[in-house]
C-alpha cells in the first residue's frame, strides 16, 4: 500500500520534508493548501465564517501533532491528502458534537486514533491510482462510476450518454467490481474500506 | 445493485484529489483584469477521456471584456451605473457582484438577478448584457463584479441551493470586509465553482 510517486500536480518533496520536519516545510504546506481548507470547510459550514476558522485550526493542529509524533509516514499516502483526510475527520467530529445528522453511523466515527487519518488518505489515494490504472476502467465505465458516485441520477446519466438505464446501470456495477477489486489487490478487503469510509461524509 | 460505501469513497477520491491540486496564479498584462482561465484542471477530468476533456474545455478569459458605464447621479438622489460583459463567443453566463453594502457598512457578495429572475443568462457573440449597479451609497471604494462563464448554462449553478452553496463558499472565502481590508480576488474565489468555468474579474470605483 505504498503511494506511487508519479501522481499529478504534488509540489515536489513535500510530504518528505514535512516528515522529517525541516525548516519551512510547514509554512508552505500552510499556504499552498490554507485556500483549499478554508474553502472545503466554507462549503460545508455553510459560511459560518468562525467555524471555518476553528475548523482550519483545528486540522492544522492535528495535523501537526501528527507529524511531531512521526505518525505521518510520506511513503504511504502524500501530505496533501493526509491534510484531506484530517479535515474530514474534522468535520465529522463536529458534526457529531453538534448533533447533526451525518451518513456516520454513532459507533464508528472520526474519533479514531489519528493513523486511521493516514490510513483513510492511503485509501483515498488507492481507489485514485485504481480509476486511473490503464485498461482497468474503459471510458463509459470510469464516466459512469465517477457521475453516479456525484449524485447524478441513471435517468439522467442515461439521458447524456446516449444510453439505455439499464445500461448505466451495468457499467455502473462492472466497475464497481473491478475497482474493488483493485483495491482488494492493493490490501485493503471489504471489511477495512467500509471501516475507514466512514471518515468521509 | 448499490453501493454506497465505494460511491462515497469516489467522492472523497475525487475530492482528495481537487484539493490536492495547488492553485495556480495568472497574471494579465492589464492591471484591472485578473483572470484565470477557469477550473479545468480539477479532477473529475484527470479521469475522464480526451473526448470528455474536449467537451468540458473552458472559455479564455481574453474572450471576455467587461466595460464600466459611469452615470450621473439622478434629480432623486439615485445613481446607477451600468456594468457591460461582453463575450466574444457564445455562452453561458453568472454575475457575481462584491458591492457596497449600505445596511453593514461592508462589501458583500451577491449573485445578479436578471429581469426575468433567473441568475443564468445565454450570451450571444459580440453581444453586451447590461448589468446596473446601484452605487448612490457607495463611497469612492474598489468593488468588483466576477463574470462566471461556462459553454453550458448546466455548468453553472442555477438551483436555489447551488446558489445559496455558492454565497456560502464565497464568504467563506473572502467574507464581508470593510473597505481597507485587503481585497479579494478571482484565485480565492476560483475553488467555490466547478470545472468549465472560467471567471474574469473588473474592479471598478463609482467616483
């Protein structure tokens, strides 16, 4: 379950120099993704702009009391998604502090030791080398599975692609089964996603 | 057959993934014209085939102009002055405004309504849409208007709820601010819209 080091758009090394805590590394952590916390947060909060405030602290915080006690492991998962995977648990946290229903059920929620967060974004990270592994997903399939998992309705996805619903309805499950697959050959069983999927809303 | 523990960790996948991706900064030669060419990059197209990629495909920014008409200030008192966005190629288009507000003593966001109450308007080539500003209460401040276009109306967010989610994220982003408070620009804004969308923003000062 090791991250690949070829995926996309990932400031170079700075999941390794925020491992081994060098000097900077945090501040410019801070700023390439303070705007996209701050925005995640914003757009579930529901511009309550001072608990987006206490929610980007709170991540930061937790996020750095990983790293202090080596909890942060480069090679499993990249620190951009670590921070994601914290911020959800984050959220989730509140959410359940404030009584608002969530998907989560009461037994199994974020208040999980923090390597569950790096867990979660090594998940994460699996199921997206998993959509883009060449030849595993064909195009409608991958289409199909990313737009129905948006919320998009079958009649609707039926009605773009030129397609019968029970169609959609086919690929839909084909590429559900493959990509469970993937992941089952990347180590994690049914058993373990459903237990850290319940990190995300 | 259903599965929603795997449709929510696409979600989470596809989200990871968007907030992962640094956000970049363009820069035109014009000072008053910032412009990004939308959010294309985000991730759902990272999956997605060429022929998607190709339909998805943003607007430029340098496709899209936005004049600011001043106008005198009416026997009653009232001044409105008249933003015009012009497109030169067809689409789709949304009016954020960051204006005076009168009642808070602030700048606020609001999404522009059009005549026909609908917040979405179609764009012909070459054509001018007016958008008037009620600006007699405003003090000689920067305020600006973000343009949002997108080649399909469907890109942009037409609900109720998309647009309320809309004003949620952008005063997340840039909340109400007194008038020397640092500004805020279409960067900060870009996360809180989807890809296909590319928004060019016109500071303008009613003086």
């Amino acid at each position: 379950m090791a991250a690949d080091d070829d995926r996309p758009a990932r400031p170079a090394g700075l999941s390794r120099r925020i491992a081994a805590r060098a000097p900077g590394a945090f501040e410019e952590l801070h700023a390439l993704y303070g705007p996209r916390l701050r925005s995640l947060f914003a757009r579930r909060a529901g511009g309550r702009t001072d608990l987006v405030e206490d929610l980007v602290q709170q991540t930061w915080a937790a996020v750095w009391r990983s790293v202090s006690a080596d909890r942060y492991q480069p090679e499993r998962a990249a620190i951009s998604t670590f921070v994601y995977a914290v911020a959800n648990k984050i959220w989730l946290q509140h959410c359940r502090q404030a009584g608002r229903p969530t998907a989560v059920p009461d037994e199994a929620g974020p208040q999980g030791p923090p390597e569950d967060a790096l867990a979660s974004a090594e998940l994460l990270e699996a199921l997206q080398d998993c959509l883009r592994r060449p030849g595993l997903l064909d195009d409608e399939e991958r289409e199909v599975a990313l737009a129905a998992a948006s919320g998009e309705s079958e009649r609707s996805l039926a009605g773009r692609l030129h397609l019968a619903a029970s169609t959609i309805n086919a690929r839909k499950r084909t590429a559900y089964s493959k990509l469970r697959r993937c992941l089952s050959g990347k180590g994690f069983g049914a058993e373990m996603i459903e237990q850290l999927a319940e990190s995300f809303e | 057959m259903p599965d929603p523990v795997l449709e929510r960790l696409l979600r989470a996948a596809v989200e990871a993934e968007a907030f992962a991706r640094p956000i970049r900064r363009l820069r035109l030669a014009s000072w008053w014209l910032l412009a990004t060419s939308g959010a294309a990059a985000l991730l759902a197209l990272v999956f997605m085939n060429p022929r998607s990629v190709t339909r998805y495909r943003t607007i430029p920014a340098k496709a899209i102009s936005i004049e600011h008409v001043s106008s005198p200030v009416s026997q009653a008192g009232q001044r409105i002055d008249v933003l015009q966005p012009c497109l030169d190629t067809a689409a789709a288009a949304l009016v954020l405004l960051r204006v005076w507000d009168r009642d808070c003593s602030c700048l606020q966001w609001q999404v522009h309504e059009f005549e026909d109450g609908s917040t979405i308007t179609e764009m012909a080539r070459g054509e001018a849409v007016q958008i008037p500003v009620d600006v007699s209460h405003a003090p000689p401040i920067e305020q600006s208007v973000l343009l949002a276009v997108a080649r399909r109306a469907s890109d942009l967010p037409s609900t109720v709820d998309a647009r309320e989610d809309l004003l949620a994220c952008l005063n997340g982003v840039c909340p109400p601010s007194l008038p020397d408070e640092a500004s805020c620009g279409n960067p900060d804004v870009l996360p809180c819209l989807g890809e296909g969308i590319t928004l060019v923003q016109r500071p303008f000062v009613a003086d």
